[in-house]
C-alpha cells in the first residue's frame, strides 16, 4: 500500500452533464465518471501512455474504494 510519504493524487473535473475526478494510482489513473439520473459510475482504467486498460461499471462506493486497493496492489506486486 502507499505510504505517507507517496500521497495519492486526486483532481476532480465537472461541468453540467456529467462529473469526473481521476485518481493517480502509480503510472496508472482510474478515471470514475457520473453522469447525471444514473445510478451507475463508469470507471475506467488507463496506462501510462493514455490507453484504457479496463472499463467497468460501479454502483456502490466501497466497490470503487476496494477497485483503487486492487490496482494499487497490483502496481506494487510488479
């Protein structure tokens, strides 16, 4: 897992049709888009490079919390 001294980035990007933030995981960013009326987030994962590695979609926070541990652990296993 990170440490205090690696802090997790996190921006947050919005206008009136849909609401995104991004969460740098190492060289990865799990991009969580919400759109309006809906009841599910999309989550997309992205390299280094820009290139979308996974999508999914997630209905519950502690999903997403749990999502972010698993990426994060996978970055640390390499």
């Amino acid at each position: 897992m990170s440490t205090e001294k690696e802090p997790r980035t996190m921006k947050v990007v919005s206008d009136k049709s849909s609401a995104c933030f991004k969460i740098q995981v190492g060289k990865l960013e799990i991009s969580v888009i919400t759109e309006p009326d809906k009841t599910m987030s999309q989550v997309i994962l992205f390299s280094e490079s820009g290139d979308q590695i996974s999508e999914r979609y997630i209905s519950d926070f502690n999903e997403l919390v749990s999502y972010f541990w698993k990426v994060e652990r996978l970055i640390e296993d390499q």
